[in-house]
C-alpha cells in the first residue's frame, strides 16, 4: 500500500488493513477503494463520519457541501 494514493485497490487495502486504519486514524487522510480502477468506497476519519450521521446521512451531507462549493 502507498499512503500517499488516494485510491487504493480494494484488494492492497484488505492485505494492508492495519496501515490503511492507521493513516485514516493519525494522519487524518480519506482513501478511496477502487475496484477496476473505479471508486467504489471511502475510508474516512471517524469524525467526518459521524458528522455525516449528524446531518441525517449520506445524500443529507452530500447536498449540504454542494452548497459550498463554487461553481464549475
């Protein structure tokens, strides 16, 4: 596993569980989990996921933060 890849293979990532947990964990990053080079997960810090929770869920956030995001 390469800490410094946002993406990583769902399979690396299973293989390397331990240093996934501990970038999330101590260094605060998100990786995503890639099957066939397309993302399919997220592995977030637990603070950002239970804010997620907070704000009634998923597509709840996902609509908040588009609101803050400049236009293209």
């Amino acid at each position: 596993m390469d800490p410094n890849l946002e993406d990583q293979p769902i399979a690396v990532a299973r293989a390397n569980i331990s240093k996934l947990h501990n970038a999330v964990q101590l260094l605060r990053r998100v990786y995503f989990l890639t099957s066939r080079g397309t993302r399919e997960a997220a592995v977030v810090p637990v603070d950002l996921g239970e804010l997620i929770q907070q704000v009634g869920g998923v597509d709840s956030a996902t609509a908040i933060l588009k609101t803050h995001l400049a236009p293209k």
